[in-house]
C-alpha cells in the first residue's frame, strides 16, 4: 500500500489543547492501541499478520536489490580481486576503514593490485560511498549484514574474508548498472 502524503503545517497557530500536545497524545497511544490489538488477533489466529514485518530470526526476508549489506571485493574466475588498488574507495570512505597496500603485478604494464585490502567492519557504516567511488566494480555491498562479534578485533576483514565470487554478486552488479546506466563489465573484467 503507498504511503499517505502528509502535510505538516509548520505555521499554524496552536490553540491551548495543541500546546498542551494532549490530543497529538491521545491520537498516538489510539495509533499505536489500533496496531497491537491487530496485531494481537493475527498473531492468536495466525491470519491477518499484515503489521508483523519480519519474524527475525527465524524468518528471513530476501533483501531488495538496493539492499546495502556489508562491503565485499568482487573475485574473479582465477580467484583474484578485480580491484587495481587505486585507492579511490579508500579516499572516498568517511570512516576512514579501509586500508590497502598495492603492489605492482609482474609483467609489462606493471599493473597493480591490493597486496592486503582491509576493511574495519566495526567502524564501517554501510554507506556504500566505497561502491560508488570505485572505477572497477571492484567493491560492491553484499547482502550479508550478520557480522555481530563480542570481538572488535575479529571485525578487521582482509581479503579472505572480503573476496566473494563475481557470479554470486551479479544481482547487485546489474542493480548498479542500471543504477549508473553502465554499459557492462568494467575493461579487464
Ligand atoms: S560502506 Fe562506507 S563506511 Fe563502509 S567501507 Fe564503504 S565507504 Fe567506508
Ligand atoms: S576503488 Fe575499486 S579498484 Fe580502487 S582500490 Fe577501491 S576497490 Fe580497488
């Protein structure tokens, strides 16, 4: 159902009810009664459970693809990072959790990669600006989100942890693609 447009008139002049914010009171505890006691029938009679969202954890929801989990480095067929270690996602990172260090690859182009890619997921924010800055499709949010530890230092993911094979990424690729109006694969993937 699409939301209810609601108009809040910031200027109107409140009388000594609306100051007291009485009504507005009462008119939320009626809102909030109407739900739990629907809630409440559909919960008793398994039917109408249209207000429970999601019985986490034991029901699990399939996210949307605009979902942002945690950030993953996309692996290709040979195993390795599609990333060039060109920082971008580092610079652009407003917690300042991601830590590379790029060696060059042997060869005539001399091109580079992430010799250690790390991402402290107990500073990081999900807010995707690292997807955003990439140049390679190279990091991307997944959809995994369960990454809770009694142990901040167990939160510093390195490649092992961070690398996902591109084909289970592909819903989100195509998401940013037609996000961007991206042609396709970036050169070289
Ligand atoms: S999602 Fe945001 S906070 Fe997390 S690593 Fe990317 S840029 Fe940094
Ligand atoms: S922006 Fe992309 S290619 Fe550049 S270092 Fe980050 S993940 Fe690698």
């Amino acid at each position: 159902m699409p939301g209810e447009l609601i108009q809040v008139k910031r200027d109107a002049n409140l009388g000594l009810l609306d100051r007291l914010y009485l009504p507005a009171i009462v008119q939320g505890l009626f809102v909030t009664g109407r739900h739990f006691f629907r809630n409440l029938r559909g919960f008793v009679s398994g039917k109408n459970r249209r207000d429970f969202v999601v019985q986490y954890p034991e029901e699990r929801i399939d996210p949307p693809d605009a979902f942002r989990g945690m950030p993953v480095l996309v692996q290709l067929e040979n195993g390795q990072p599609r990333c060039v270690a060109c920082g971008l996602c580092e610079s652009a990172c407003p917690t300042d959790c991601i830590d590379i260090v790029s060696a060059e690859l042997e060869g005539e182009n001399a091109e580079r990669f992430p010799e250690t890619f790390e991402i402290d997921m107990s500073r990081c924010m999900f807010c995707g600006l690292c997807e955003e800055a990439c140049p390679e499709e190279a990091i991307v949010m997944s959809r995994e989100f369960e990454i809770a530890s009694y142990d901040r230092a167990s939160l510093v993911f390195g490649k092992s942890e961070l690398l996902v094979p591109e084909p289970l990424l592909e819903r989100r690729l195509a998401f940013l693609r037609a996000e961007y109006q991206r042609a396709g694969e970036p050169d070289g993937g």
